[in-house]
C-alpha cells in the first residue's frame, strides 16, 4: 500500500469546497488523470459510479463508493478495479477561507506497470496530486 497527502487553503467557504470535490460527477473537472466518471448514483454516504483513470498512457477502469461521509468535514471514496485506492478530502475552517487536506492510500496495478514503471509512477502521482488541488483552488476561486 502506498500512501501520500496534500494540501491546500482556497478561497472560498467551507461547504462549497466539501461539495464541489466529493461530488463523483465533478471529478474529472479538476482531478489528475481522471478520464471519465459514468453511472453515478446517489449522494453523499453511498454514491457510487464507474471511471476511467489514466495512468502514464494505461487507461484503466474501476468503481467507487463513497464508504465514510461525514457532511463538511470528510469523505472517503474507495476504489476498486485496475487501481484500488481510498482518496479522502478533509476540509477545514481556516482564516483565508477554507483547508481542503487529500489523503490517498492505493496499490499499483503491479502486472500492468512492473518495477521501474511503479516507482515513476508514485513520483507522478504526487505531483498530479498537487496540480489537482490548484485545480480545485482556481475553479472554486474563479
């Protein structure tokens, strides 16, 4: 299992923030690699839907559901499939609007990227990991 988190304060209040990146529709708007999200169902504590994620050049497909929700404070969506992985957003109060913290735990398809690919790949990952969050910060920050 690896693991990793960031973070990053945006301008903008805390609700807002919590329900633009824990809505499953909203994903490939502003994260890294997510191609497409498709047959989402529900909100909050249950949602779930289809995606594709692309990885250096795999694309590779899965489900997530979002399997601990708590309004305005956390959500964890988990993922199975290709790429297993649990992603939680955190969102925080803080002075200048609003601490939005992602934590990821995930295991690399091993057959599909080998060694080398894996390690590369976490260093990516990272790094998408903080463009995403810029993402969230300009899109909710106009």
């Amino acid at each position: 299992m690896i693991s990793y988190q960031s973070s990053i304060v945006i301008n903008a209040p805390l609700k807002t923030v919590f329900a633009y990146v824990n809505d499953l529709s909203t994903m490939p708007e502003w994260l890294a690699g997510l191609v497409e999200v498709r047959n989402v169902i529900g909100t909050g504590l249950g949602q779930q839907c289809d995606f594709t994620f692309k990885m250096i050049g795999v694309q590779l497909r899965g489900s997530a559901v979002v399997v601990d929700c708590v309004p305005e404070e956390r959500c964890t969506h988990q993922s199975i499939g290709m790429l297993s992985a649990d992603w939680t957003n955190i969102v925080e109060s803080h002075e200048d609007g609003t601490k939005l913290s992602v934590e990821v735990e995930y295991t690399l398809p091993g057959a599909v990227l080998g060694k080398l690919a894996e390690h590369l790949t976490i260093r990516r990952m990272k790094r998408d990991l903080q463009s995403s969050l810029l993402n969230v910060k300009e899109m909710l920050e106009g």
